[in-house]
C-alpha cells in the first residue's frame, strides 16, 4: 500500500512530500505545522533538498541528497525516495514509490491519486536530484511534537459560540424531523389493523386533519431549521472573518502575498459551513443511531440486522471518502490556479502583445482551463460514486428486510403481518433520512480542506482568538527624530547595518541612493511598520524604543507611498479616504488646507486603482490624501514619480510649508534632483554621506 499526500498550495510539494514519506515509514498523523516547526529558513520560496534532509534528522530518518548522473540507477536505490521534476517550468518534489518493467509509481504532491506513467515519459521532467533514505530503523516522533488536532479545536472552540438554547434546539428539531412521519403512518396502521372494523367517519377526519396538523409542524420544524443553521453560519463567518481582519491590520508586515490573503478569506467562508454541518451530522447521526436500535421493540433481530448494516456502510463510505476528500483538494487548487493563470494573463497584456506571445498565452488558458475541467469532473465522479453506494445502500437494506421477515416465517419466528409493515416502513424512513446525515458528513469531508489551509497559514490558529493589541502611547509633539545603529534585514538580505541618522523639526532631509539600498525601509522603520533587527529610535533626545511598531506612531506620522490604492469612488471622496463610511466630516478637524491642483473635477468617479487615469494623476490624488492630515513627521516615497515640472514644484512649495512654516519634519527619499536641490540636507545611502 502506498501512501499519498496533497500539497495546500503551490509552494508546500516539500512539507507534501516529507508527510508521504514519513507516513510510508509508519509515522501517521504528522501534520504539515508539525514539519514546519523543524524548517528554519523561509518557506515561502518552497523547501530546498538540505531543508528536505534537516526536517527527517529531526525524525531519526537517516536521508541525503545526491545528484543522479546515470538515470539506470534510479531503479536500484531504496524506495520510497523523493525527486526532483520540472511542474509547468518550476522545481517540484514527488514521491518515487517503485520503479518496475519500465513503469514507475509516484505520488505527485499536485495531483489526487497516486500515478503510474512510463518510465520515460517521467525521465522528461526529471531534474536530477534525488533525496535517499539512508537509515530508517530508528526512526521515531521527536519528543518536541506535541499533538494539536487543529481540526477538533477549530470545531469545538466555533461550537462552543453557538448558545445552549440554540443546540438544544436543533437536538429537538432533528428529532421531530424523524419522529413525525412516523408518527403519522403508526396512527394510521393501527386505524387500518386493529380498529378497521370499527372506523367512523368522524374518526378517519380526526386522524387526516391531527396528520395534517403534524405535517405543518414538520413544515415549520424544517424552514426554522434551515434558519437556524444559516443564522450561526454568518454568525461564525462574520466573527471570524472580522477577527482575521483585525489581525491583518495588526500585522503588515505578514500581508505581502495577496492571493495568500484572499485564500484565507474564502477559506474561512468555506470552512464554516463545514463546522456548522459537523455539528449537524452528530446530532443526526446520534438520533438515528438511537431510532435503529428503537426497532428492537418491533423485533430484535431486525434491529440487530439494522445496526450491523450501518456499521458496514459507514466502513464503506469512510473507505470512499478519503478520495473526495483528495479530489475537492486537487479541485480548490486547480480553482485558484486558474484564478491566478487568468490574472496574470490580464495584467500582462502588453507584455503578450508587444513580445508576440498571444498564441502562446491563449494555449496556457486553455491548458488551465483543462485542468480545471477535469479535476471537477473527477470531483464529481467520486461524489457519485459515494452517493450511488449510499443509494444502493438504502435498497440493499430495504430488500434484505423482506428477505429477513421471509427467513423469519419459514423458520416459524414470531413475526406479525402488522409489525413487519411497520419494521420495514421505519427502516426505509430511516435509511431515507440517513441520506441527509451522509450528505451533511461528506459537506463537512469537503471543508476540511478549507479548515487545512487555514491551519497551513502560519500561526493562524493562535491569530485568530487575538485581540487588537494595547499601544504604546506617544504622547508629546515629535521634534527630532533620531537613529542609533539601526539594522534591518529581509531573510539573509541585509539592507540596513548600523545606521545613524538625525533630524529635527523645521528641516527637510533628502535620502538618495540605488534601489534597494533600504531608504523604503527606513519609512517604514519611522512609521512603525516594520521593526528592525536592532539599534535604538530615540524621539526628542528622551523617549527609547527598539521599535515604534506597537505604538501611536501613526498618529504623530504621515507615510506617503505609491503603494496606495485608489479606489472606486469619487476623487473627493478617495483624498479624503471617506471610502468606508458616509460620516465624511467628522474628521475634518484633523485636515490642513494646502494649495494642491489636482486638475481634475472632485465629483470624477475613478475606476478601481485608477484604471481610468493617468500615473500622474493617481499620484496626485494619493499626495493630496496624505499632505492634508495634520501631523509631526511627514515621510514621502518617491512622491514626485509621474509629476510633471508646474505640479512638482508645487509639492515643493507645500513641503516648505510644511517644514518652515508650521516646524514639520519632513523626510522625502527620491531622485528628482530638483526636489533634492530644496532639501535642507541630503543623505546618499551609496556612499552613506550628507551633503
């Protein structure tokens, strides 16, 4: 039996690969968040071969890395062994499970299903490299995995926000779903068994009009239900979503991959439902379960027959599951594939055009679009299937029940005409409504993929119960600002080292130099968005801080950058960012009025990042929003980007006044020699000197 493991996203065939290994080898049960706590580099690039064997040492699993120069001797290593491919032109790892008569078995972290292919046909992707296992007789779970069922805590710590009255009320209302109908049809039987002789027309209308009377309770049971249940979904979703929110302004450094972000999002739509209908199939599946073994009052042997059905059914369907399980996996990433091959492909329309590359892009959409074709198609392959063993499951039941009370007749059991109707009727409602209690497992089978990716994005499990952290104020003016030995790195990228720098209140302060040579982070470092590694920041010559993240910063600086969005609105209404509410004017007292032309009307509805301007005008809007808070400290970012020669000398003037006039620091980093040329002093970042 070969083992077989999916990655979440693009970039996690590496912790895929380790998990279907270490499974091979008779680890079950170790999660990608346990793999990653023995990765010390970053994974966002994906695993290198060295971290790949690092992670396994931690496992006792003896492995290295070699570099295959013969590919005959691929065939007489040990299997399992992890290989590199080439998926779509990146470096990819897959499981090698046996090489055998030409043909070679692979689990391939990007797909559903284990693959056999020839041989050769796998030898036109390989890259090269392989990872060996060495020794695997010690291998063992290291002491410092501590076992953390994200999933069950996920379920419980949601349940547990759904209030008592509400539980016990779904508890009632799946109960009465069943009990009702059966209800009616034993009123019935009885009327037609025992009291048929006797009937009365007053008595047949009394039993129709208290029939139809339940059958309104069901009706009402049923839509209240349903509310129920969608009322603690958007609940669950709008506590969720906004608490991932908060932490998401509370943490800009961690918001760098968009499609990430917006896949925890949809993610947390996705997986709630899943929860919620959890919830529901125990409570189902209790009731049921307790319904059957209520037919032992019809007969024993019928209940027993019953129970020993469901426990055989339920084997079968738990065998099944775990492939739609792997099939909804491979169809979320195929969705968010093609989601992002489309908007690649859209951005990049004048690349296409002018490198000639139409035929080529439209040959990739297509592709993508295949691929998402038939992981769906496989997708719904495998939820038939489940579905028909369900079906097939209820007629099996319901002809071995007739051929039960037969076996019972010719073996001179004591069994009644009338409880024999009755035995059979409650088990085909039973398997009938069971029905419902599958579809409700099999949605929550599907959300877990959702709930997986949620527990693959980095701490979010411990996030999403935080709350909006305390500041430290900063209470005072700010007048001078100065650094002391401040270091900031990227990875193993250094771009600030030992870095001293100080200005005062009433200057202008030019900084200069190549790209990347860390000035964007110095505004970043000021206005507390990002914390260095170390050195001091030390405001009017009295107040310390190894970092101003976590502080009041914000309201004493203004950070100009491009980086800022424009949105679908008005221009009045995007320099003045009143996007998110229609209060506009409470925070007019907080506005400087400053001489800033935008040459165009206020009333303008801009498209959605200023698709329907030009660069230049998007950047005055963006300046305009900033230069009108009233701050200490104004920080700009190559503000003059797109200006022509009236606007940027215009923005000059308004940074003196800013800085002469009403005694602001202002820090602009740019390479516009003129605006450098009005600046009290100008550090170059290469060579660091002031001029």
């Amino acid at each position: 039996m070969f083992f077989h493991s999916m990655q979440d996203k693009e970039n996690d065939c590496g912790l895929a690969v380790i998990q279907t290994v270490l499974h091979q080898n008779g680890l079950r049960n170790i999660h990608f968040e346990a793999i990653k706590k023995f990765i010390t580099s970053e994974i966002n690039q994906g695993l290198s071969l060295q971290d790949i064997v690092d992670v396994f040492e931690h496992f006792s699993l003896m492995t290295n890395a070699y570099k295959v120069n013969d590919q005959k001797d691929l065939s007489q290593v040990t299997f399992p062994f992890i290989a590199t491919v080439s998926n779509n032109g990146l470096p990819h790892y897959v499981v090698v499970h046996t090489i055998k008569d030409e043909m070679i078995t692979i689990s391939n972290p990007a797909k559903a299903d284990i693959e056999e292919m020839e041989l050769d046909l796998f030898l036109q992707s390989f890259m090269g490299y392989v990872v060996l296992i060495e020794e695997s007789k010690n291998i063992k779970v290291p002491q410092t995995i501590v076992k953390n069922d994200f999933l069950e805590k996920f379920y419980k710590e949601s349940v547990d926000k759904v209030p008592f009255n509400l539980k016990f009320k779904i508890i009632m209302y799946s109960m009465f779903k069943l009990i009702i109908p059966i209800l009616i049809i034993i009123g019935f039987q009885y009327l037609m068994v025992f009291q048929i002789e006797m009937i009365t027309a007053t008595n047949l209308i009394m039993l129709i009009g208290l029939s139809f009377i339940l059958l309104s309770v069901y009706y009402y049971i049923n839509i209240d239900n349903l509310k129920i249940k969608n009322d603690i979904e958007k609940d669950m979703q709008e506590k969720m979503v906004s608490s991932h929110y908060k932490n998401m302004l509370n943490s800009y450094e961690d918001q760098v991959n968009k499609n990430r972000i917006i896949g925890s999002f949809w993610n947390i739509l996705l997986a709630i439902p899943g929860i919620v209908q959890k919830f529901y199939f125990k409570v189902n599946f209790v009731i049921t379960f307790l319904l059957f073994t209520l037919i032992g009052f019809i007969n024993i042997y019928l209940s027993i027959f019953s129970l020993i059905m469901l426990a055989i059914f339920s084997i079968v369907i738990y065998l099944n599951i775990k492939k739609v399980y792997n099939y909804q996996k491979g169809f979320v990433m195929e969705v968010n594939h093609f989601g992002s091959t489309v908007m690649q492909t859209i951005n990049s329309m004048l690349d296409i055009k002018i490198f000639h590359k139409q035929n080529d892009s439209i040959t990739y959409i297509e592709n993508s679009v295949n691929e998402y074709s038939d992981s769906k198609m496989r997708l719904k392959e495998a939820e038939n299937k489940v579905s028909v063993l369900h079906d097939m499951f209820i007629y099996v039941i319901i002809i071995l029940g007739f051929v039960f009370y037969m076996i019972s007749f010719i073996m001179s059991l004591s069994v009644s005409v009338p409880s024999l109707f009755l035995g059979l009727f409650l088990l085909f409602i039973l398997t009938s409504d069971s029905k419902n209690t599958f579809n409700m497992f099999l949605d929550y089978q599907k959300s877990k993929v959702a709930i997986e990716y949620l527990q693959s994005e980095i701490n979010f499990a411990n996030k999403v119960e935080n709350k909006s952290p305390n500041l430290k104020a900063i209470d005072q003016k700010i007048n001078t600002i100065k650094l002391k030995n401040i270091t900031k790195k990227f990875g193993d990228n250094q771009v600030l080292s030992n870095f001293n720098m100080e200005v005062n209140a009433g200057e202008i302060l030019g900084l200069k130099g190549n790209n990347g040579s860390g000035k964007t982070t110095l505004l970043k470092i000021l206005s507390g968005l990002t914390t260095p590694e170390a050195g001091e920041i030390v405001l009017n010559h009295e107040i310390d801080f190894s970092t101003l993240e976590g502080t009041t910063i914000l309201k004493h600086a203004m950070l100009y950058t491009p980086e800022y969005y424009i949105y679908n609105n008005t221009v009045e209404n995007n320099y003045n960012f009143s996007i998110f509410t229609k209060k506009n004017r409470e925070c007019m007292d907080l506005y400087r009025e400053l001489n800033f032309p935008l040459e165009i009307e206020d009333g303008f509805v801009v498209e959605a990042d200023g698709e329907n301007i030009s660069f230049g005008q998007k950047n005055k809007i963006l300046l305009l929003r900033s230069l009108k808070i009233e701050r200490d400290i104004y920080l700009l970012d190559e503000p003059t980007t797109g200006l022509d020669y009236k606007t940027t000398m215009n923005l000059i003037d308004n940074l003196h006044v800013l800085a002469k006039d009403e005694n602001k620091i202002v820090i602009v980093v740019t390479h516009d020699e003129l605006l450098l040329e009005h600046c009290d002093q100008v550090l170059n970042f290469e060579p660091m000197i002031y001029t």
